[in-house]
C-alpha cells in the first residue's frame, strides 16, 4: 500500500527532437551552393551591363539651314545639311549595241597572224590589194615599218596579237610580252595595256597560243573587260599544203553564205600567199572582203 500523502510514480518517456537525415542534409547544402552560384553569375552580369559598358556617344541633331524669302526674312527649317539641296539624278548608261555596217554582199574578213618579223611577206600580202587585217606581235623586230606601209596603204586593219601561256609551257614558249597563268589581275591588264602600247593603232586583240590561259574563265573575263569579243570561223593553213589551203578559203566561202559574214586566220607562209592570189578573183565574187573589226560587229550587233 501507498503512504498517504505520497505520489504515484509516472512513467516517463523522454521524446527525440525530429532531426534531418544525412541525405536530406547533403541535398540542402547543394541547393544552396547552386542558389549562390546563380546569385554571383546574374551580380556579374549585371555589373557588366550596367556598370561596365560605356555610355553611347551623343549625336548632335543636325542644324537648322537658313532659308532667306524676300518677303518674310530668315527662316529656319529642320532638314539636315546633305538634304537641302537637289540631288542629281544620273539615268543608266545606255546598252552599248553595235551597229551593223550597210555593205553589199557577204563579209568575210582575213586576219594575218604573226606579223612582224617577216617584212617581205608582209609586203607580199599588201599587194593583194584587198582588205586585210594584220595582226602583229607586241615586240616583232620590223613592227614599225609594217605597220606604217599598212596604214598608208589604207586597206589594212592593224590588231595586236596577243601571246598567251600555252599548255606546255615553259617547254613551248609564247614569246616576250606573254600573259601567264600565274600573274594576278592587276599584272594581266599591266601587261595587256603594255601590249597595246606597242601596237599603235591596233582596232582588237587575237590570242597567240595560249591553251592554258584560256581554259581559265576567270582569267579570261579579267583580260576581256577591255576588249569586245569575236570568234574566228576557219583555220586557212595549218596544213601548209596549196590542196589544203583551198580547201580551207572554200570552207570559208561556204560558211560566210550560211551565216551572213565569217573570219579566217592565217599566216603569213608562202604557200598561202600563193593560194589567195590563185583564188582571189573566185572570192572576189563570192564575198565582200572587209575588217576584222566589221565581221565582229556582225557577230554581236
């Protein structure tokens, strides 16, 4: 039995204060470093932002321009200083069109390459008495009196023949005064103009060679943005044979009536000579002889 007066004891139970497992612990901490970085990268830039980069530079308006009237005095208008005044109107160049030349019969033009160093079959070709076109070396050793007697003659169309780098080359050379593959655009047009300059009085350009240079389309367009253009028809003589040469001067015939003009190349061999003196009352009859620079109107007019 309980003494009077005394309590009865109580069973106590001391509780545990709710904790955080490690885990939970480890994923608060990382939160938080992430928060930080977040809260130190956006600090930075903004402090970039706004604190770093520069103020913009100020842009004046642009001042008023006096306008005086007779009657009512200076008068100020907003209109900034490269508006106020007309501006000039410049149209397009026109296209260039080449106009065809009004001739009676078939033109056919005969270019003779190679020109310059040969002074007695040039004045052998001059005898023809027919329009001719000569087309001459830049650095031929008899250029000048060539090239005078021709003009005097009158009948004569003078043209550069332009060397070019050759697809052996430098085994196969074009000679002095040669654009070449390796040149850039400022040296193709140098040496071009240098050409030209030796040639007085030249009317166009035809290739010497050049196979190499003239498989380049961007080359060629550089060389060609001074120079008109034209295609010759028949090659006369590269076989140098009297059979063959006629064959050739008939085939020109035969495409000049077919097309309405045509132009021949050849050289000044004798045997070539000897065939168009041969044949020249029969082309007579046939073609009209003119220019190289009049056949070239025909093919772009």
């Amino acid at each position: 039995m309980a003494k009077k007066g005394s309590a009865k004891p109580r069973a106590r139970t001391k509780k545990k204060k709710a904790g955080f497992s490690p885990k939970l612990q480890f994923m608060k901490i990382m939160a938080g470093l992430v928060l930080l970085v977040c809260l130190v990268v956006t600090a930075g830039l903004l402090a970039n932002r706004f604190l770093m980069r520069p103020s913009p530079p100020v842009v004046s308006k642009p001042k008023p321009i006096p306008i005086t009237r007779p009657e009512t005095g200076p008068v100020h208008h907003s209109v900034p200083d490269y508006e106020a005044f007309h501006r000039e109107v410049v149209p397009p160049p026109p296209p260039i069109t080449r106009i065809k030349p009004v001739i009676n019969g078939i033109p056919v033009a005969i270019i003779i390459d190679d020109i310059g160093y040969d002074r007695k079959m040039a004045d052998g070709f001059l005898a023809l008495d027919i329009p001719l076109t000569f087309s001459v070396l830049p650095q031929g050793t008899f250029n000048h009196s060539i090239i005078d007697k021709a003009l005097k003659k009158g009948d004569v169309e003078i043209m550069l023949h332009l060397p070019m780098e050759p697809g052996n080359y430098p085994s196969v050379n074009p000679g002095p005064g040669a654009l070449l593959s390796s040149m850039n655009p400022d040296e193709l047009i140098d040496q071009l103009n240098a050409n030209l300059d030796r040639v007085p009085n030249a009317k166009g350009v035809n290739n010497h060679m050049g196979s190499k240079l003239t498989a380049s389309s961007e080359q060629m367009r550089q060389i060609f943005t001074i120079l008109p253009f034209g295609e010759r028809d028949v090659f006369i003589d590269h076989i140098q044979t009297p059979e063959f040469v006629r064959k050739q001067l008939k085939l020109l015939i035969k495409r000049a009536r077919r097309q309405g003009y045509a132009i021949g190349i050849a050289h000044p061999h004798p045997v070539t000579l000897e065939v168009l003196k041969e044949m020249l009352p029969e082309l007579k009859d046939a073609v009209l002889f003119t220019h190289a620079s009049q056949v070239v109107a025909f093919q772009q007019g």
